[in-house]
C-alpha cells in the first residue's frame, strides 16, 4: 500500500459527527503522527479504562511506543489487548458570532488495533529510530544502550491499518442571520513551539539539530542557556 | 475541600512508574486543567475501547465536556459509565548522554470517574463560563445560544476527585560514568504558544483578549491578520 492510499473506514473509524471533517487516506494520517511526539493510549484492564500519555513515533505503517518494562500499560499492551491510540493538535480557537457556533482548528488521529512487541536487533533499530527523530544524527553521538537497558525497555508498534483523521480549518462558520453582528469574529491561533535550548553541557560545541531547534525558537534564542536544575 | 488539599490516591491514581513524579494536590491538578483546552476521553462500549479529544474546562472541582447531542461518546459519557480522562502539556525533549536516559518534560493529569448531566440554567451557565475561559468578557458579546441551540448541546461534568497529576522537569539524568561523554545534553523546550490572529471581522475594533494574544503571540503579531479560508 503507497503513502497515499485510501484505507475504508471502519465501523470503529468511520467519522459520523461532521462526517466531512474525516479523512482515511495514508498521507493524511502520517503527516499527524509525524508531527507529534507524544499519542494517548487507552485501554481496559480489570480496574476499568485508562488514558495514558506516551512518547510516540512512526516507521513505516506502525506507530511505536516504548518504556520501561515495568510500565503498566504497557504489560497489557503487550499482551495482544485491544487498544486506542489518539494523537491531537490543536491548532487554534474559533470565535464565531454567536455562542452556539464557537469551535476549535485541530488534527487528530484515532488508531485501533493491537500492539505487537518488537525484539531483538528491530528493538535496538526502532530505538535509534526514535533518537533520530527527535535528533537527527544523534543516535551516532549518545552511548547506545547496552545489554542490560535494552532488556530493561520495552517496545511495542500498532499497524495504521484501522485508522482515521479527522480536521477541522478555517474561520468561524456562523448563521447568515447573525452576520452582521458588532462582534469581533476570527482565529486565535496556536502551535506547540520550540523555546531556547537549556544546555546542561556541549563539549563539542552545539549540534545541527540543537541549532535548528534555536533557530526556530520563539523566545531569546540566538543562544542556548544554561539548563536550570 | 479546599484548593490545596492533597487526596490520597486511588489504587487507580497512584503512580507507580517513577513515583517522585506523581502529586495529588488540587492546586497541582487544578493548575495542568486551567493550562488545558483540550481533553482526551476514554470510554469503553461494544466495539472496545475509544479514545476521543474534546475541549474541556474547570469550574470548583469538576471538570466540563460539551457537544451535539449527537456525539457517541458524549451519549455514552452521559450514561454514567466509568470513564478516564487525561490532559498533556508536552514541556519539552530531554536530551542525554546515553540513548536510555533520553526523557521529556511533562504535566500530565488523569481522571477517573462517570460524567453527569449539567441541565437547565446550570448548562447555559457552564457555556458561558467556557466562552470566557476562552475570551473574558466574550459571553456577553456573542449572541447567547438561543433555546434550541441549547437543547441540541450537550453539558457534562466529572469530580476531580479521583485523579492524579505527573510531571518532570529539569535536565537529564544521567549515570555518573557517562557524564564525560562528548556530546551536547540539556533540553529543548517546547510550548503551546498564542500565534498571530486572524481577524474575520471587528466591527467594534478589536477586545482587549484579542490584543492579549496578539501581544504574546510568537510570529508577526502587531496587527490581527485576515483570517485565510
């Protein structure tokens, strides 16, 4: 299946409440799960449904989440349950001419699916996957894991295969009747931004992707500061 | 119960996993709610278990979903079913010297419980509140939801009584014999931040939390740009 193709919903990932607003094509979904660093897993055990908030990241047509092996979720996960993994962006607030028709600019991705655990040298390879994710390059510059850290650490991918987005863009979409109103209408705006880099230590002086970051940061960032403890 | 009390965990909300990182104190919890807009909800039903983003808002000790009545998980939600319901504010990418102690920065809060209904002039008010948690002095601007836009809106709320906060701050942690390592080591911050508005129409000029946002808002943000359909 190429990055483009149109998965059908399922009955679990059809989108029924503003149907328009769902999107089931691959390109769709991985540009929403490439852009977050973090998903919310929920599952269900003896003790009821839980939603936990986990780092994340994609190869292929998996997402993968990792940890320590003694993490809860993720001992149930691994055991084949099924689950719901959520990731969201909000991208602004709407502010429409009457109360009713408020609303928020957002991406989302539902996936369902079961977890499978990855092992043994693909468990070593997805790790560094997620390092250079976050940081292009580094996974040749940080000790690797050794033994005894790799099989302390779990991790685990889900096929995209029963997946939906789902986004809404654009300005506030009021009633003809309430147009013309003497309100302020409009978006408010908002993104997850990089801030100042905080080194803790730079022996070999600062890195493509600690500059790029910089480089983009909203607050004072022609330079990294210092790390507070 | 006042503002500061702590609540003892449930065998639900005590952490586990790195126990130093969970609090149970309601200005903790209260705080990671008022930074949030957006909550994600879990709920179980006959196809599994969902995972759905919604906003959400806090007034006292509960905390406040809305939608069309139409929504399948806020009919369900409006059951009674037990439900948990978890908030993330991603703070930023920590970046070790050993692949394994790489980490984030977090505040995170989980919530246990059932929903329940907010009727009559109880509702009305709580969709005001949320429109001045979003702008202040906004809900009385707007044109007020008229009778059936109320009726086709569904208010609900849940105690925070059962729920949990996480958070980690600070540099990484890594082991003593890696500290030499030659490699770059602090964190990337990162934040939700206010970005230029966009105006669709200001009739009457622009309010003073439109100029708020404008005001901390990271890219070109001295005038309200057009909004872009």
């Amino acid at each position: 299946m190429t990055a483009t193709n149109t998965q059908p919903p399922s009955p679990r990932t059809r989108i029924h409440h503003v149907a328009r607003r769902g999107h089931y094509d691959r390109a769709t979904l991985h540009a929403i799960v490439d852009a977050a660093y973090v998903c919310h897993l929920a599952f269900a055990d003896e003790h009821g449904v839980h939603c936990i908030p986990t780092a994340c990241w994609r190869e292929g047509d998996h997402l993968y989440i990792h940890g320590s092996n003694g993490r809860r979720m993720l001992k149930l996960a691994a055991t084949g349950a099924q689950v719901c993994v959520t990731i969201t962006h909000l991208d602004g607030l709407v502010l429409a001419r009457s109360a009713f028709h408020h609303s928020m600019n957002y991406r989302s991705a539902v996936i369902y699916g079961c977890f499978e655990a990855v092992e043994g040298p693909a468990k070593a390879a997805a790790l560094d996957a997620f390092v250079e994710r976050i940081a292009p390059g580094r996974s040749h510059e940080v000790r690797p894991g050794d033994t005894s850290e790799l099989a302390a650490t779990t991790v685990l991918r889900i096929p995209l295969d029963e997946a939906a987005a789902k986004i809404r863009t654009g300005g506030p979409a009021d009633d003809e009747a309430d147009m013309d109103r003497p309100v302020w209408a409009g978006v408010l705006p908002m993104a997850l931004q990089p801030l100042a880099p905080l080194t803790d230590a730079a022996p070999t002086g600062t890195p493509d992707y600690v500059r790029a970051w910089a480089s983009t940061a909203s607050a004072s960032a022609t330079d990294a500061e210092a790390v507070s403890p």
